[in-house]
C-alpha cells in the first residue's frame, strides 16, 4: 500500500502564553511507493515520532492530509487504519503470555472480522514463527530477554497483516550485537510480507543499512529524500552531510578561487565551474590518499591501526573539527613518528557547500563540469 503524505503539517502549542508554538513537522510532502522499506532519520526532536502519530492517527494533523493508496484517512481513526505499531519500549501487557500478547489485536476484531479462536490461534503462530519465537508461546514477558520482548511486540504488530507497519526506534533498547541481528531480521520480514514499512531510528547507520530510501529530517523539516547511497554521496547542504557517515565528514573553512578549492593559501583540489567565493569544504574519511607530494599537509597527531584499514587522526587550523579523521587501507606504511602527513584527495568523497544559511551543497565532487549546482 502506498502511503502519500500531502502537505503534512503539525503544530503544537506553546506551553506558555509568550513562547512560541512548536512545528513538530513542517510541511511534509512525499509519497511512499508500496512494499518498501524508509528509514526516517534525524536527531532526537526532529519530529520523526509525531510524523508516525500522524500516520496511524494517533495525532491530527493541524494541516495537510494522508492517504493510504487512493484513500484519504486522515480523519479515520487508529483502529480502522490498518496499521501496525511498534515501540522502542516493547509495551506488551506483562500479565498475557506471548501468545495471549500476539493474540490481543485479533480479540476485538469485531463483525465480519470476527474470527474463530483456531484462525485466531493459527495467524498468531504464523506471526510468531515469522519472528522465529514460535518455541516461546507460553512464557511471560519478564520470562524474556530484551530481544525477545521486541519480537513479541512486532510478532503483535503483523498478526492482522496491517497495510502499513511503523517502527518506532525499535532497536534503541537492546545491546548493540542484537540490534544488528535484530535490524536484519526486520529487514527480512518486511520483504517477506511486502508490507510497506516506515522506520524511525536516529542511528543514521541503521537507516542506511536496511532502508530502500532514507528521510533525512531536521527540526521538523525534510532536508532530503533518497536512496541511502545517494543521500550520502549527494548531501543536499551540511547537515545532512555531517548527519550520515561513521566517522563523519571531516569540515574544513575553505575558498573557492580561480576554480580551485583552497585550505588556508593552498589550492588542494580543482572544482570546476564554482565562481571564486568563501566554502565549507567536506571530506569523507575515506576521500584521502596518502601521498608525500599531496597538497593537502596535516600535524600528525596518531595513527591507529584497525585490522582492514588504519585510521589516521591529524589536526589543522582550518578544520571545524578538534581532529581530523582519515581512514586509508592498512597496506599503507604511515610513519607514526612524522611531525606531518600529507595527502592529495578523491574527488567524489568531497564536497563544497556554501557559506550562507544552511551551507546548501555547490559542489558534489564530480570533474565533470557542468555537475556544480550553482546558487541562484
Ligand atoms: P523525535 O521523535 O524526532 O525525537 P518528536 O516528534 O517526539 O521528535 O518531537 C518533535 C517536537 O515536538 C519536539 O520539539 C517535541 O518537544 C515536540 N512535541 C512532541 N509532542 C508534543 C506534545 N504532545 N506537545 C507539545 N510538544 C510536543
Ligand atoms: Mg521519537
């Protein structure tokens, strides 16, 4: 199923009589194709659970609509929604065992829904089985460990095949070795069942890890929508930029003269096609190559070697970072006693951004010309 959010906006009003109302989301705008998988992202406050709210109706929107398929539903109320909801918090009922827990939304199914207890006893062990705990139906809620509990609550959520399953930082309160097997098994089942699934993490790894496309979000505004490897290689302006990647972009005070990226009175890099002007330069930890004759010379401050690859950590004084980061391929030879390091860059792991308002992205890093988003 579908679901189209139209122009979708709320608004909730201040606490007190001078502040100002808060805009959870601002004018949300965008179709979710049927059968995939989106990540919503963004730090904490950025409006990602009350985008959910809004879409299992759980919270009116103050404007705009929803529509699942060709159905406006945004006056419809949760139950006849067709919705499944997970919680970071499992919020299953501790006295119900697992299955009495799974079977709970089948209970009150009312009319022609109604079905006989073996239907009922039989769509809960499909969903149990499809979260693998079909061995734990008859333990209590405390009987299990965190993991567990989580399967349990999402086993509730499918038992009525909803249109449209939302997950609600699902993952946050287990330890981080089952929160990657957890994660996997969440993408498994969504393509399994092909149900239409919204995702909401504020771990941009996770996101990027099982979403077909990822909603970068900020203060309740969309900053960017797009296939995870898009977003990371094309940011749209600085935020989402530093918001995805581990280590993150490393971001430099720069200048763009005579088509050249400078770093203080160094040229370290041509860009093509960018009118001379001051930039915030980003570079991916990955976009650096060792090179002894490079342009770009950084004070070594450590070199930490992780297995695959070596991590090299420098400071300079146009950098907004404490360190820099740079990430190279363990057959490097780095001289950990050396004062400097140099490096020449990648071109496609660097990016220009501007210097006004949200530092929109100018440059993506392609040679090509032609590619330079220009302002105005
Ligand atoms: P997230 O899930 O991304 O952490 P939320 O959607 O919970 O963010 O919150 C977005 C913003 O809306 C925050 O500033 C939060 O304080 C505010 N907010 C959320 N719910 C309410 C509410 N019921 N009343 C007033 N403000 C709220
Ligand atoms: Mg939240």
């Amino acid at each position: 199923m579908k679901v189209v959010l139209d122009h979708l906006t709320k608004r909730f009003p201040s606490r007190t009589k001078k502040g100002d109302d808060v805009i959870a989301v601002n004018d949300f705008c965008f179709e979710i194709p049927d059968g995939k998988l989106i990540g919503l992202l963004g730090p904490s406050g950025c409006g990602k659970s009350t985008t959910l709210n809004l879409i299992c109706g759980l919270e009116p929107p103050t404007d705009g609509k929803i529509f699942f398929g060709e159905d406006d539903v945004t006056r419809l109320p949760p139950e006849n929604r067709g919705v499944g909801l997970v919680f970071q918090n499992y919020a299953l009922y501790p006295h119900l065992t697992v299955q009495e827990n799974i079977l709970f939304p089948l209970q009150n199914l009312k009319g022609e829904n109604k079905l006989s207890k073996q239907d009922m006893l039989e769509k809960a062990m499909q969903a149990a089985r499809l979260v693998q705990i079909e061995g734990l139906m008859e333990r209590k809620p405390s009987e299990l460990s965190g993991g567990q509990q989580q399967r349990v609550a999402i086993a509730r959520a499918l038992v009525k095949m909803p249109k449209v399953l939302l997950l609600d930082e699902p993952l946050s309160n287990l330890d981080a070795r089952l929160r990657l097997q957890t994660r996997e098994e969440i993408r498994r089942i969504q393509q399994e069942t092909g149900i239409t699934t919204i995702f909401v993490t504020h771990d941009q790894d996770e996101a990027m890890s099982i979403s077909d496309m990822i909603v970068v979000m900020k203060d309740g505004i969309v900053q960017q929508i797009g296939a995870p490897q898009d977003v990371y290689d094309n940011p749209t302006n600085l935020f989402v930029a530093t918001f995805l990647g581990t280590p993150p972009i490393n971001v430099f005070d720069a200048k763009i003269k005579n088509g050249e990226i400078c770093i203080g009175d160094r040229a370290v890099m041509p860009a093509p096609g960018i009118r001379d002007q001051d930039a915030v330069l980003g570079i991916r930890p990955e976009g650096f190559i060792l090179d002894q004759n490079g342009p770009l010379e950084m004070k070594l401050n450590r070199v930490e070697v992780m297995g695959r690859d070596t991590s090299v950590v420098s400071t300079h004084p146009a950098s907004r970072n404490a360190q820099v980061r740079s990430i190279i391929s363990a057959r490097n030879q780095v001289d950990k006693n050396a004062e400097t390091v140099r490096f020449s860059l990648i071109p496609d792991k660097v990016k220009v951004f501007s210097v006004k308002g949200e530092n929109a992205a100018l440059w993506a890093g392609s040679l090509e010309s032609g590619r330079a988003h220009e302002e105005e």
